[in-house]
C-alpha cells in the first residue's frame, strides 16, 4: 500500500494534512534534518574563527557554501541522509557523513573536514535542533494560531458588548451578564497564556558526552571551551543558534524548558476546551446561529441539522494534544543516570503534539467566523429570568437597612416562577425612598449587567 492522505496511519498527514502545511516543514523528521546541519554547520565555521593553528579561518566563500547548504537544505538532501543511514544505522553520524560529501572537489573543506562534528555527542546536535524546532514551532504556528483565536475573540467582545445574555451558574439562571463580556473574559485568560507560551527560554547545551567538556580539553586543555560553546548557543543566526545558553547537564539537556513550554500550551489548551463547550452550549441554547454553507449536510438522517461540529473538532483535538503534552512534559525532565534513550522516541513526537494543538486551533477559528448571534432567542431568555432581579432589589433593601431583605427575596422567588407583576408589587410596598423604587421598577433582566459593557469594551 502507498503512503497518501487516505493511507496515512496519522490524521494529521492524513485526513488534515493540508491544514498542517505550516508545521511539517518544522516539526518533520525533514525539519529535524534541517536543524541537524544548521547545528553541525554553525559548530564548524565557529571552530574555524576559535584561534587554533589547525584549524584556520574559513574563506568568505567557504562560508557562503556551508551557509548555503542549510539555507538551501531541501527533501531531496533529506533523502540523501536516509540513504546513507541505511548503513551507518546512525542518523546524527549519516548527517556529519553528509556534510563531508558536500566538501568534494573543495581543497579548504576536505582538509578541514575531520572538524565536522568534533568533540560532539549525538545529543550536542540532537538537543539543539530540538530547541530550534520548537522555537520555530511556537513563533511560526502556536502563537500565531493563538492570536488569531484571540483577534477574533475581541473582535466578538467589542461587537457584542452591549448584548445582554442571561447568566447561568451550576446551570441555573443567575445575574445576567452580555456576549462581549463573555468573549472579553476569554480573551485576558489567552493573552495571559500566550505570554506564559513566548517567555519560555529556549535552551541548549554543547558540552559533551556526560556535560563536562572532556572530549574538548582532551585537544586543547587550555582553551574556554565553555564561553565558546556559550558563544555558539546564543550567536544569532545564521552564524550562531540564538539559543539560551544551558551550563549544567548530563549527556542530555535537562528538557526543563520542554516541560515549561508543553504545560503553557497545554494551559491555553485548557482554556479553548472550556471556550469550546461554552459556545457549544450557546448554541444549544439558540444563541448563536451557524452560518450555512451550500451543499454540506448536518446529519445523514436529519437534514434540519446544522452541528456545531469545529467546536467538537477542536474540543476532540485540544484533549488530544493535551494528553500528548502531558505525558511529553511528565517524561522528558526524567533520564536514568547520565543517559537513557527513552526521551529520543518521545521527542519525535512534538510536533504530532502541537499539530492537534494547531489543527483545533484552525477549527475553533473556523467555528468562530460561522457564528451568528440570535439576539431574539437572548432576549426571549432574559424576559422569562425575571427572578434574577431577586438581587438587585434585595442589595437594595441591605443599604436602607431592611430586615431579612434576602430572606423575603427567597420566599417570593426560590423554585418559583417570578413575574414582573410580582417583583414590581414587591418593589412598591418596600420602605425605601420613592427614586429607589423608581430606579428599580424600570430595571429589567435585559438592563441589569452591571460594568459588562464596559468590561467588554476595555479589552
């Protein structure tokens, strides 16, 4: 059977690939490659400006070469390395292998070419591309997926921050509050998260087999193999890997930061699943209306549906990510001793990950853009709640000292249905001055939403 979009073991490279075009380049074992030789390469032209008499300053077009071979880095150099880990059995040696076949017919790059890897483990480079992967990942998908999600968002709180909606606690009907204020509480939590999500640093380590330079000082004892390595990590690119530099690791960097940077997405995950099952009761409820699209269908039996399916899909696929991310940020800080292999498995499994992060995304988004708001079904609601005015009244009668003001609220309105006629009848007999009653006997459900307008429209 052929690999395609309908043979595909993963949804992602299957049924949603082409919603995760903007990741494959990234999170793929062809971006993993990519990250490889862009690590390799700026270790060597570094090696070549440390001072050693070995090891002389590369040309202006030596440089230009290597730089171009990571800038140019395509799927066919990607299969070139698979190739040539069929015999090395050995992905990260198949890449130095690589590289050193780049440097045929190259005088000053094959006599350099034993400083291709030198005084490397697996993990100098493993480690490092992981950390660009990542970054690449969050700044280029993860937070621009987020920020479309909270552009429309307040978009939705501005638009509708007048509109008033009847609340509900533990399912109840409860003070009302408006859509905006609604979509405005969502918004402060997103940007909150995605700020959590970008102050992560980013780290990586090049420091040797067990983290302690031995490899390095065994050539030259006497050299800063620590500042250089520093140096390298945090250089900008394309010269350096503009990384936070980590000093202090076993054979493999500690993954702090993975598990710092996996719970932050998971945490905005979180948020967008209650999103998600909110807007899927509002929509239950007639609150909003999905917009039609010619020729799709709702059900196959019942052609009067209109599912509010992206807010599933992405409710579905939100949990899918955060139950990758967990175990991802769980499992990743935690290796046997100086060294064990069960983190390079799992950590091929990031960008599979945030692509359901990424997929729920893009259908949340999609859901969003579909909604349209019922105001009549809001405002029926709002007219059948008169009892949620039992507070308002009461508050009013604690500040004009009233006795028992909760207490003859409750008699008149718990398990009972509240009229106008009957809080209005209330109002009116109440010992309080005649501006108050005036002020209550023209509040209506539909009036009483306090600052949510305005809260709204701050956001």
């Amino acid at each position: 059977m052929s690999l395609s979009t309908i043979t595909a073991l993963s949804p992602l490279d299957g049924r949603y690939a082409n919603k995760l075009a903007a990741l494959r380049p990234i999170m793929s074992e062809h971006g993993y490659m990519h990250r490889r030789v862009q690590v390799e390469v700026a270790w060597f032209i570094a090696l070549s400006d440390a001072g050693f008499a070995e090891f002389k300053p590369l040309t202006t077009g030596a440089r230009a070469y290597l730089l171009g071979l990571v800038k140019n880095f395509s799927e066919a150099d990607a299969a070139a390395i698979k190739e040539i880990e069929k015999t090395t059995n050995h992905d990260v040696k198949a890449v130095e292998y690589w590289i050193k076949s780049k440097f045929e017919a190259r005088p000053e790059l094959e006599k350099a070419s034993e400083f291709v890897h030198f005084a490397c483990t697996s993990e100098d480079i493993n480690n490092t591309s992981h950390a660009l992967q990542l970054r690449s990942g969050r700044d280029q998908v993860i937070l621009p997926g987020l920020d479309r999600v909270v552009l429309k968002l307040r978009e939705m709180a501005h638009a509708y921050a007048d509109v008033p909606m009847l609340s509900r606690t533990h399912g109840q009907t409860a003070s009302p509050t408006t859509v905006g204020k609604e979509m405005a509480n969502v918004v402060m939590r997103l940007q909150t998260a995605c700020e959590k999500i970008a102050a992560v640093k980013i780290m990586g380590k090049m420091n040797g087999a067990v983290g302690n330079y031995n490899a390095h000082l065994s050539a030259w004892p006497d050299f800063d193999w620590e500042a250089f390595s520093k140096k390298v990590i945090e250089t900008p690119e394309p010269l350096g890997l503009g990384l936070t530099f980590q000093p202090y690791s076993i054979q493999i960097e500690p993954h702090d930061y993975m598990a710092e940077l996996f719970d932050a997405v998971a945490r905005a995950n979180t948020i967008l699943i209650d999103l998600s099952r909110d807007i899927w009761g509002y929509v239950s409820l007639g609150y909003f209306k999905q917009r039609l699209k010619a020729g799709e269908i709702g059900s196959s039996t019942m052609p009067h549906k209109v599912n509010p399916i992206d807010f599933e899909n992405a409710e579905g696929n939100l949990g899918l990510a955060n139950a990758l991310l967990k175990h991802l940020s769980e499992k990743l800080p935690i290796s046997r001793w100086q060294r064990d292999l069960t983190d390079s498995t799992v950590l091929r499994n990031m960008g599979v990950a945030l692509g359901y992060a990424a997929l729920a995304y893009a259908s949340l988004l999609t859901g969003l853009n579909k909604l349209e708001l019922n105001e009549e079904a809001l405002a029926e609601d709002l007219d059948a709640a008169w009892e949620v005015l039992a507070e308002p009244i009461q508050t009013v009668m604690r500040r004009f000292g009233v006795q028992g003001a909760y207490e003859k609220l409750k008699e008149v309105t718990r398990g009972k249905t509240v009229t106008a006629e009957a809080l209005h009848g209330l109002i009116q007999s109440l010992d309080i001055p005649q501006a108050e009653k005036d002020r209550l006997l023209a509040m209506t459900p539909g009036s009483y939403v306090g600052k949510a307008a305005e809260l709204a429209r701050r956001v």
